[in-house]
C-alpha cells in the first residue's frame, strides 16, 4: 500500500459513462426548468432517473442490495463530480441531497424492516424524503445542542413538537428523519433521538416553501411544524438519546458528497470562462492571452485540484473507516471557499455575459453561496479544525 | 484651506433628511415590489418621487434651475449614501442610474433646446431615460473602442444600425442616448457619437428584457436593435465624433455616484448583520462576542470607512475641476470590492438567514455582484491604474 | 466648512522641502548604516538632524516654542510621508518613534519643570528617550491592563520593580517614561502611573538588545529591569493612577504617525518596484506591459491612496479634539496591512533583485512585517472595532 | 490500483527515524548558526550528515548504488518534510538544495564517468555543487529563454563566457552545472547546452556572495562569473543543445522537494504557534480560545493539510513517469504562497515574540519569502498554468 491516484478502472468507466450522460442528456434538460430546480417538475426527475439507468450510471453510491453500483466514498468523489457538472446531474443519478445522505444514514442505522420500507423505495427513486433537524432561532442551527423540538413518551409511542427551518426537499417527499430531544434542555450535548415520520402524518405540516439564494435543489427547501405529531415506537430511527451520533455518522460523508458535486459546478463555470476567454476578444487579442484573465483562470485550476486532492483525502479517511472528522472539515471548509472563488472568478471573466441569465452562470453563483453556510458554516468547522489542532499541542506537550 | 472632513451643515441637513424619509417610508415601501425593483411598477417609482418632494429630497444632484438641490458630488456623496441604504431609495430621490448620469451628461453637453425637450422632463421625474453604449460581442464592452454600431450621414440627419445590450431602464424609458460610429473602425480610439432617440421612433426597437442576477434596477436592463433608426441633425448631442470624451463627462462622475450608492447597500448589511449579532444566540452567548464574527464585523468598518474617504477624496478631485481620472478608477475598483466583501460577510455572520429571502440579504448579495462588472469591470481599471503609475513613473525617470 | 483635500500652503512647502531633503541627503546616507538602523552610529543622527535643521524641515512636529514648525497632525500626515521615504527620514527629522510620541504625551502632560528638562533637550535631538510599557509574558502587551510592573510609596517618592520588553530606542535613551502599577492587580483596568526615569538611575538596567525582524529603528529594541529603582515625586508624570488614560494620549495619535512614516515606505517600494517595472525586460516586453504585474502595481496604487484617504480623516477628527479612537484603530489596522501587501508586491515584482541586499526592498520587507504587531496587534484593533459598532448597535435599537 | 493515502511501511519507518533524528540532534544544532545558515560552518554540515548516517535517514533520495536509501518522490515527500522540520535537516540528510536536485539529474543524464567523477561523492556528502543558471538582467531569470552566457566551440571543448546571479551553494562547491548557448540568440527557446565545470577551472570565479533575505541555505547564494573558461567536451552534460529539456528534468521533481522542505517549515511554525497559543494568557484566558487566534490556526491546518494533498499528487504524477508539469506548477504555485501564509500567521498569533529573535519565526519568515519566487516566481507558474487550460479548452472545442 502507498501514495496512489490511480482511479480503479470500474469507477473510470462509470465516471465517463457519466460525463457523456450529463452531456448528451443532462445539459439539453436545463432549459427545462430555466434554472429554478426548486419548482423543477416531478416529471422531468423521473425522466431523467430513468434516463441515468438506462445509461448504467443510477444511484453509484447505494450498495448494489438496493440496486445502486456500490461505490465507496473515492468512487462516489469521482463518479459525483462528473454529475454535478449540471445542477441537474445528482438528481438525474438520485444522489442528490438530502436522499444521498439519508440513504447512507439509513443503511448504516435501520432497521431491516424500516430499510424494506423507507430506503428501498428511496433508493429506487420511487420516493424522496428530508432531514429535519434544523430551527429556526434560538433553536438548532451552527450548534446543534440547541435542539428545542421535543419529543415525549406516549403509550406505544411519542409525541412530538416543535419547528423546523430550512428542510430541504421536505416538499413532497414521502417521509422525513426528525430530530428531537427526548432528553435535557437545549444546550445539553446528548439527549436527541431521530424519527422516521411519514408524510402522510397529520402532526407533520408543511408551513412554506423558503424562498432562498440558491435555486438548485428539487423541491427546494421548507419550514415544517411538528403539532403533537404522534408517532409509534418502531418510528424510532436506531435507538433513542443517539440522535446527535447518528448525525456525525450522517454529515461525515454529506459534507464530502456535497464536495464532490460541487467541484463538478466549479468545473462546469470554469469551463465556460475558458470558452470565453478564448472567443471574446477585447484590447486586440482573445482574452485568454491578457494576463489578469490568465492570473484568474490559473487560480481556478489551483482551487480545482487543491479541492480535489484534500478532497479524496478525506474519503479515504472515511473509507478506512476513520472518523475523519478533522478532515472532513478541513475539506468541507476549503472546498466550499474555494468552489465560490471559482465561479466567482467566472462570472468576472464573462463580464455581462457572467451575470445575465443568458449563461448559466448567475445561476451558478446563487446556488454556491450558500454552500459555505449549510453542513456547518465556514466558522463553525474552523473552530472544531483549531480546537483539535490545539488538543493535539497540548497532548505532544510541546515537543514533537 | 486644508483636509478636512467636515460635512457642509446643509448637505448634512439634507443626508439627515433623507435618512429619515428611507426609514420612514422607503424600507416600508420595499415590501411592495417582492426585492424585484426591475419588475417595480411604475405607480410605486411615482408615489416614492412624490414622498421625496415632499420630504424636501427629492434630485438632490439637479441644478436648482431643474427643480434640483444643486449639490455638488461631494455633497452627493453624504446623501446618496443615505439614499442607498434601501435599494428604492435613489428611484425615490430620482438619482438612480441610469436617469442620474444622463442628467448630468445632458446638463454638460446638450443644448439649450435639448435640455429643455430632454432634460427637464427628465430631471422632474415625468420621464425615464437609457444609455445605450454597451454591445453584445464582439462590440463595445470593457473596451469601448469595439463599438461597431454605425451612424451613416442622410440627408438632414442619420441612420443608425446596431444591436444594443444590458441597455439599463431603456424599458419604458422616453428616450435614448445612443452611442454609434461615425467614423473609424471597430477597435479605432474615436470617432463616435452620441445621439437622441426618441422613444416613439420606429427604428428603435425592444429585443428583450435581459434577466440578470441583479434586480433591483427600475426597468432592468434590456437588449435594443437599431435597424435603419433616423434621426435629425438636432439629435446629435453635442459634436460629432466626440462620443468617447463625452463618455468620460459622463462616467468619471457616474461611476463615484454608483459607488455613493452601493455604500449605502454596505452600510444596510452590515446594519443587519450587527443587528443579527447582537440578537442570535450561539454557543453560550451572543453571536457580537466570538471572535470571528468580531472580526468579520470589524473588517466590515474598515472597509466601508475606507471607502468612504477614498469616495470622498475622488468626489473633492471632480469638483475641483479636474479629471481625476486615477481617483475615480481607484475608488471604483476599491468601493466596489469592499462593498461586495461587506455583504458576503454579513450574509455568513446571518446564516441560513442570510441566504433566505426572509431577510434582504440575499437581495443585497445579488445586487452588488454586478458593481464589480458594470461601469468598467475592476480588471480594466486596474489596467489604468497602473498604466498612469507606470507613466508617472517614466516621467519621473527613477528619481523621485 | 466642507469636505477638502486641499493641502495647506505651508504644510505643501515643507513637504516639498522634506523631499528634495530625503532625496539629495538621506537617501546617500542610507549605505552608511547598511541597512542596520539599529546599529546606526550616533555620528550618523547628529549629521543627518543638522542637515535636517538646515534645510529647514527639522521637528514638523513639536511646537514652535520648542523650536519645531507646529504642524497639527494632518500636516505630519504629509509631511512624516515624505520623511517616511527613507527608514532614515524621519530620524533626521527628528519625528521617529518612540521620541516623537515621547514629544507629544510630554507637551500635552509634563509639568513646565519636566517640559524643560526632559522635553526640550528632546525636541531639539539632544537627547533620546524610550517609552518602557510593554513587558515579557505574562505582562502588559496586547492587553495593558495585565501590567505587572510595580511602584511602592516610599518617603517622598516611589520604587519601582518589574522587567520591560521590546522597549524601543531604550540604548542609548536620556530617560525613560516607565509606566508602573500604583494600585490594583494585574488584570484591573486601572491603577497604572507614568514616572520619568533618567539613565543615570542605577535602579533601571539595560539587559540586552533583543534581535528583531526590524533593523530601521535607531538603538533598536531592548529589554530593561527596574530592580527596586527609587524615584522622588516629581518623576511622576501628571496624575498617580492615569497611567492607562495618558497611554491613550500618546497612542492615539502614536499610531497614525506610525502610518504615516511606513505610508512613506510603501510608497518608496511601490517606485522601486515601478522602475524594475519600466527597466526590466521579459516575454518580450517590460514588465510593466504583463498584465499579472500591472494588477499588482494597480492594487499598490489602491492601497497607498486607501490608507492616505483614511489615514488623513483620522487625523483630522483627532485634530478636531475628538478621542477618534474608532479612526484611528480602523486606520492603523488598514494601513498596517496595506503598505505589508505593498512592499510584499515589489518584492515580488523585482525578484531575485527583490530579495537580494543588493536592493533596499529586503530590507523594508523586514521592517514593514512588525507594523502590524506594535501600537496594538490588528486583532486587538479589530476586537475594539468590532466592539463599538455592536455597542452603536445597540444604541440604535436596530432602527438607523 | 485506486486512490490510496496509505504511507508504505518502509518510508514510516524512516520518516519516524527522520523526526526523532531532527528532535534530538539538528534543533539543538540550530543555536550553533544562530539562524544563519548561509554562513554554517563546514564542521556543522560534516557532523550532522555523520550523525544522519548513524541514524539510518541519510541521503532518501539518492539510489541505494550510491549509498542512499532510494526512495521515489512520494517516499521523498514523507521524509523531506519531516527534515524540513529544521532549517537544518535537509543539510544534514543531503537532501537540501541544489545538491539534491544536481544529483537527480547527473542520475539522468550523465555518463557513467560523470557519474563516478561528479555523483558518487556528492551523494556521499564529500563534496557539494551548484547549478548555474539564473542570469543577472536582462539574463536568464523568470524566462529562461533570455540565456545569454554563451559557450563556444573550441578545439576538443567550450569557452564559456558569462555572468551567472543567485548561484545557491557555489561558494566552496566541488564543480557547477553550468548552462550557457551554445546556438540561437536571447530569447530563443532552444539552444542551451549544459556544462560540467570544476572549482579549479581558473575561468570560472566566484564574484561575491549576495545578501538576501533568506539565511537558511547551507553557503548561501553567490555571483559567478565565466570568462573564457574553457571545458573539454567531456564536460557536456548529456547532449548539446538539449540544455532547456534537462532544464525541465530538474525543475520539476526539484520543485516538488522544495515544496517537501517548506511543507516542514510551515509544521514547524504552527506548531510554534500552538504552543504559544496555549501557553499565553490574555484577556482572561489563554489565547488558544480566543476566536481570531482559532481562525488564523484553523487557516493554518488548512494550508498544511491542502498543500500535503496536492503536493503528493504532484509527486505520483512524477512517480508515474508522467511530465507532470501542470500538477508540479499548481504544486509550487499553492504550496509556496500557503507556506507563506502559515508562517506569517504564526508571526502574527506569536506578536512581539514572534518578530524577535528569541523565536526561530523571524528566521523562518525571512527564509520563506523568496520561496515564491524561487524556481519559477508564482506569476510565471500561473502563465503556465493557465496556457495549458486554455490549450486543453480549445482541443475540448467547447464540449466537455
């Protein structure tokens, strides 16, 4: 074993089936939604998932017992990047957020039963679903420890109650993983429990669709209200009091599959001002040759890599099956700065062209901001990142 | 005389006015156009003018002869500041732009019977106006020199051929100022001119409106075909061939009240993001006590204070009379930055918050994204910037 | 009154004459020290402050009574900038820290006793001074208040005991300003007392010059104990116990003279680096036609126009009588880091030449690097910043 | 084959060895050069390389015929970075430029004669040498086209004439590599042929050695100059002409072992600055929990962790027997600049301690300055980086 980037043929071969599905299939549905995948129509995400199986590249990362390919963490970093090259890629292989997540929490944490009945059809496409974790304020966000939904014990079951903000796909989708104490106060770190709850619950409620920066995501992202939700013991997800480890086992790899798909954007709006940096002319010459275009083409390619390298760095960790949680923010923290740089870099090369929406760059923009906030914001990760970094100067005592 | 930077007690009697009148009526008025002033009807840009006449703030850059306050850019500076800070504000007082830099290229340049057809109106608010200069590619853009629309001599006039875009207000706009060649080539540094259009002439022509990330522009920008548009001798502004030096009257002062402006945007989101700081609690306490958020805080005022006196200073170079053509490169490329780091940080400081649309952060993010493209993306000025240093620099010849 | 950048006549002749003065006379004298400030020889002070007397720019800073040319702080602003060319400039001109923030705490403080035996020799380059407050961890450093030197009433006067760190231009100085607690404990944010100490006390020891990054300050750092040094009551300087307020007497405005000495440095990097710019040749052209160079000599431009615009507001408000404490953190900060990024360019841009001895730049990279750690570390600065805009903040009641 | 992170057990062990090595033996060695390496003396480089032999860590990179340990460029950059730990590990492990670099070349390209002449003691640490290719102005130096050293038939050999700058290692260097035109003009891209030359050719003189920035290359940098010195033709290097393309062989595995070497520096100073952080109090607490502190050590980790990534990327590319060059350019350009942020950082969290030299952080700032312009400045890899982008933009022919 030593230092490789070989990339295991198997996932070459996905990787590039992907690319030519994203290109030849992907790219021309864009138009169809006009760069809003938030009100993007349930038709055209059924057309496109089967589209990808048809093109052999359907759900890479759900192991191949519910009918995906199997890939572990590298492959999926490979495989997900050529995806996210269109915003509609990771819809299209259904290893969007929150699906992909929850189909890696649920494999890992349910029951057979529960997995028979949420994560298969999930993992088909039959159906989508949410995370419920966070609230609005003062309640969960940066710090999850301020978890205020409750959840209290019923006969048979529980009773749940609270509000929760920024839900992503809870629009439709067929069941959502909440999050509740059922133990302490908030700030207490333990204390939380997850619960499958079908949509079709009454004591779930949709209260609106959040209009946001970002128009990226199917079924964008709502506010749910938990009033006396009532639900059964066997909508317990793992066992209770767990709640905020099963998060870490849930956001470890989110955070990296979110890196992944959004190295593929960065690409995507690389690429187009490579274009037009070598058809516009301006000053006598392509654009391409004047050096503050170069300067910001050359540090695009820099992030590019640098994010892929710390990136696939991470998920070895993870498919070591190491925490990697210092990792995991070290990525998630680089790639998601370095990921809006980028288009943001693009967007000043194409000039007007960058920020009109005749180019699908000024689409590109609004989704990528947000990236830097969601899955812990950049500052939240930076303080874990240091505290860790300290606790380790502490245990070496001084001498290394 | 010295450096100083007292504010004449006038201007700051009407800065203070207007700050009251954005308080008490403007921010309230933003709710009726949803964050979308492109689409604002034309009701609310007449009810806003009303308010401000009345609220005795109404044009304060327009010469009293006009209706206006007569302020020069200095005095602008502290009110349009004020102005800025709600995104209808400079639509209320009239001082938005396009309307606002064609106002005062008019009041330079045109005739007296021009400005009496053209100016007048248009300084009261009765009319809206466009400048029609920049072009799709390959023609004038960050290089103004492309222009490739033609003005070919007629009997008694000239015939106008060209395609226009990101034309700012020209939907519903009562005239056009229209800038085409004369003489020369594309790529030639003169030999353009400007030209009145009508709104009612038949060769002038709405492509479409463009949709941009930006869109808190009245009327938004649009794309104008000029097919065999002809015009009278009289609607020449000022001389033939001398397009690109009126340019210039035009764009030295329109780029410093852009900056005004944006300040204003600045300051509003670092406004929220104090007030989010001081109200959100995370951690054991207020968000205003971390570190981090500290210090985004703090780079924040620096970069608005430091705007502002580089503002100013550019502002006091224009009213001496000069060109101040590095200073006002200078403080573009600078404000326009800084104002763009100030409510990036503010949208991180709000969260999940910030990129909603519950708050006007996520308006604000998109609005500002432009200024570093429009009026002469920062690339291009940079290019000036340093090629005067390196003139001085010659002209000195290594001693200083 | 208004808004001006006008210089004043007077101010605009001396600094003309401080121009031509550095240039014909201390530039040539800069090879006579090598570089080393620090070691500078004192036959090296005394003929470069005649020559300064000479041509008539000597003390712009100390009054008239003191025979200097009583500039108030923004015509040091212009005139310190053009001392500031040279690391030499403002010791000829007697304007160098500590002496000169040891002239204005004296003025604004001292008894007419101390004024004349301790103020005037200084002001007119007789003697040196330093100004003893900083002390070795755990002491006094980013946070005064953990001052642990002590002072103990005794008959008729004081003792002092404690040890002081990085205490400029202390070898060689005629007293010290040594600040002491009086009452209270380390920690307290009071209780401090300035006393006067001459050199010849036997009671106060030079340990040791202490090697720094910096060469550019005459007699450089050291490092000094009191061991139970006895002073009588009239070594204290103004009031027991307003030892931390006189502090901000002589820093206040300490810290916007530091800027406009090093704004002198980064100008003379950013000449340095233009000359190389037109010289040298590369790809087929001059540097200075390289768009990655044009960028950095546009972005120097930027900074050193910034920092003066925010340097000469603070100035102003502190020569309003206003604390400006608010100006000058934001100023010192911004500045600080704006002429580190200018003097890091033109290293950049003379490379190997940029690193070599062979040009001045090395050198001044060495001694801008501290700029940001002395008079207040930036996160210090920033912390305080950030502080009175959340108070402001509060003040407002989220209503502007 | 896929990607792995796994370090071979054999390069563990020796890197174990290698930090153990640096603890105990070369920083404690550090106080015997107070810091200035360039002017270490010979007994110093003699006994740490005995005492590296005895630990087993001597020479990684040199093939195991020649006595070293045979490690490829991934195995390198395990071990260089744990000897860059020191400003004197890569002396002691012969690992250090330009010797390291100078022997992977001869091991490329030169005769076995050479070989045994030139290789064999240097790689024993008998003997060092240097590389001589940069080119005072208007020479060989960002372009390595403007050669203008020349060398000339004569019979049965080369008269070299030339002046050659910043020549690291020459003074007391056994022989140089010398590159001089041996056809076409300044500026040409070929033509350049390289030259073994002995310390003894009476023609080839060291000029003087140049003060830089930097102190922490064993020897410093020198001034040669070549007049008339005539070579027979044994002393070509590999084949005439072909100088540009061994050029390349050189750089680009030489560019990585510097990154390797700074990567050290850069653990070095933040481990400093954790140290610190955690042992100094202020403002109640150590500086460890204070948010702008985390911040800074956060962005620390994150550079390291990045550089490593994309570092060891690089080096497998090279591994595989690919060019590389694009990997190897991101490489330097990222790793450089990263380096130089960690230790500025350090500086910065460190304060007045930090700018002392009773730290080693004023040294290790110094020495990683000119590591951005060292071997490539970054404007010149970024040039590259960006016309290879381009290139591969135009064969996609806008279709990914």
């Amino acid at each position: 074993m030593a230092i490789e980037f070989d990339i295991d043929r198997d996932v070459s071969e996905i990787a590039r089936r992907t690319a030519d599905f994203v290109r030849d299939t992907v790219l021309p549905a864009e138009e169809d939604c006009h760069g809003d995948v938030h009100a993007g129509p349930e038709p055209l995400r059924r057309g496109l998932q089967k589209a990808a199986r048809a093109a052999g590249v359907f759900a890479p990362h759900v192991p191949q017992r519910w009918g995906g390919l199997g890939l572990d963490l590298r492959g999926q970093a490979v495989v997900f990047e050529a995806a996210g090259y269109s915003l509609l890629g990771p819809l299209a292989l259904n290893c969007a957020a929150p699906d992909e997540g929850n189909m890696h929490l649920l494999e890992a944490v349910a029951t057979e039963e529960q997995k028979a009945r949420f994560l298969a059809p999930l993992a088909a496409g039959e159906t989508r679903s949410c995370f419920a974790m966070t609230e609005p304020s003062p309640g969960a966000g940066s710090d999850p420890r301020a978890l205020a939904t409750t959840a209290v014990r019923i006969p048979g079951g529980w009773r749940i109650n609270g509000r929760k903000w920024f839900i992503s796909g809870a629009d439709g989708a067929a069941f959502a993983i909440c999050m509740a104490r059922t133990s302490g106060e908030p700030g207490d770190p333990g204390g939380a429990t997850m619960f499958l709850v079908g949509a079709d619950n009454p004591g779930m409620k949709m209260v609106r669709n959040i209009g946001t920066l970002d128009r990226g995501l199917f079924a964008g992202h709502s506010e749910l209200a938990f009033d006396d939700c009532e639900v059964t013991d066997d909508a317990v997800l793992g066992e209770a009091d767990k709640g905020f480890e099963y998060a870490q086992v849930r956001l470890g790899p989110a955070r990296l599959t979110h890196c992944m798909r959004w190295l593929g954007v960065a690409r995507r709006a690389q690429d187009i001002a490579l274009d037009r940096a070598v058809a516009r002319t301006a000053f006598g010459g392509p654009l391409a040759e004047l050096g503050m275009v170069q300067q910001q083409l050359a540090d695009s390619e820099i992030d590019i890599e640098t994010s892929r390298a710390v990136l696939w760095r991470a998920c070895w960790e993870l498919d070591q099956g190491r925490s990697g949680a210092q990792h995991t923010s070290i990525a998630k923290t680089f790639v998601s700065e370095a990921v809006g740089r980028v288009v943001d870099r693009a967007v000043q090369i194409c000039g007007a062209l960058g920020i009109s929406e005749d180019a699908p760059l000024a689409s590109l923009y609004r989704e990528v901001r947000p990236f830097r906030v969601y899955d812990g914001p950049s500052e939240t990760h930076r303080w874990a990142i240091a505290k860790r970094a300290v606790r380790a100067a502490r245990e070496r005592g001084g001498v290394r």
